[in-house]
C-alpha cells in the first residue's frame, strides 16, 4: 500500500518510516504542508497520515486545501492535539480518522488497514478473488487453500492488481505502489516481478494487456471432458 506521511519530527517521521515499511507500506515522507499537497497533486495514495503541528503551514488548513484536489486518500491526523475541538475540526475537514500522540503502533497499523479495507469498499479484512486469498495483514497469500511463498514486491504487485480485479494497471502504476522515491528502479523490474509472480500462481490469472498495462483475473477453470459439449457423443457398441 502507498502511504503519504506528513510529520515534521525527525524521530517520529524516521520510526514511522521504518515501522510501516516493515509492514509492507510504500511510505513517501514530508514535512511541510505544502510539500504534502504537491505529492498528492502528483502521486496516486491509497493513505495519508499527517500532523497538524507543521512549520510552515497548520495541518488543518493542509487538509481543507487537500479536499479541492482530484483525489485524496484516506486520511488519519496523528497529532499531539487532544482537545475535542481539534479533532472534530479534522474530522469535519474531511479527515477520517484521529489518533493522538503518544500512541500504540500496533493501534496505527490497525487502524490504517480498517481505512484502507472501508476506501476499498470491503469489509472483509482478507482480498478474495476465486479461489485466490490474500492477507494484506500478515502478508501471506493462499490459492485453493495451498500457501504460495511470495518475496515483498511479489506481494505487494498481487495486492495492488487484486484490489480492483480486472482493472489494468501501466507499469508506471504499478511502479510507483511498489517503490518509494528516490528507489533506484530497473526499467524492466515490474515485468521481471509479473513473470515470477505468473509462475506462482500458474496459467490463467495475470494478463498483459498489450500497449496498456496488466490485470488480474479469476482463473477459468477447465471444464470436465464429461460435460464439454465439444466432446465427440460416446459410439454405443
């Protein structure tokens, strides 16, 4: 998942950067206002974690000027500021959740997924298409019941294109939810990813779409020779 933080605390933006990585999260760090509405001008965010105490402008008025932009992710304050009026405010703003320092990471973690699963429309905390199962919580994938071992970006390429089955995605998309700025990225890893990945799962779910991108779809399953009408009609003797 591609994150957005925006926290002007070098200590917490560093731990926090480090802690959600190790959680699976693309985090992109800022920590000034402005810079935060130039990334979101410019990069898709499934998140945004921002601080209302910023140097050069109050987090609050970052999130009213966020709301006039195209697209703007699902969004928790993480602040300091504890009065009932502050978070009313940011909630009226458009935020959607809030959660005040000092906090429990494990409670952040918690609440970001449930954000993200409510702006994927789902309620169920596992990504199910067919018969494939992803866990975005502990990061494990299972197809027909049988775990398949995935390495990180494998992972994260599946999740980002079984999000939205049947969705194409460029490779640009899907680069920029799989790596950080300033990731130094081969021009051909997307596609290395993708042909890993389609040997995993086998024959039929990841598709190219040719001058567009990529998709996943359920894979169809073969039909049984007894019910193939195709089938020559059994010669009674």
């Amino acid at each position: 998942m591609k994150l957005l933080l925006t926290e002007d605390d070098p200590q917490i933006g560093e731990g926090l950067v480090l802690g959600l990585g190790g959680a699976g999260f693309q985090v992109d760090w800022v920590q000034q206002g402005e810079q935060a509405l130039v990334a979101l001008r410019h990069t898709p965010y499934d998140l945004w974690v921002l601080d209302l105490g910023l140097p050069d402008m109050d987090g609050l008025e970052v999130l009213r000027q966020s709301q006039a932009l195209p697209a703007c992710p699902a969004t928790l304050i993480l602040s300091a500021r504890h009065i009932a009026t502050d978070r009313v405010m940011g909630l009226n703003l458009g935020a959607d959740d809030y959660l005040v320092k000092p906090f429990d990471f494990d409670e952040l973690l918690a609440r970001l997924h449930a954000l993200h699963r409510r702006s994927q429309g789902r309620r169920d905390p596992l990504i199910r298409v067919g018969d494939l199962c992803i866990d975005p919580i502990r990061r494990t994938v299972a197809l027909a019941g049988q775990a398949i071992a995935l390495s990180p970006r494998e992972f994260d390429l599946l999740q980002a294109l079984a999000e939205h089955p049947g969705a194409v995605r460029s490779a640009q998309w899907l680069e920029s939810r799989l790596y950080r700025w300033g990731t130094e990225v081969a021009s051909n890893a997307i596609q290395v990813h993708l042909h890993h990945l389609r040997r995993k799962l086998g024959e039929g779910w990841l598709h190219n779409v040719r001058g567009t991108g990529y998709k996943l779809e359920q894979a169809a399953r073969p039909i049984p020779a007894a019910d193939n009408p195709s089938d020559p009609a059994p010669v009674r003797p």
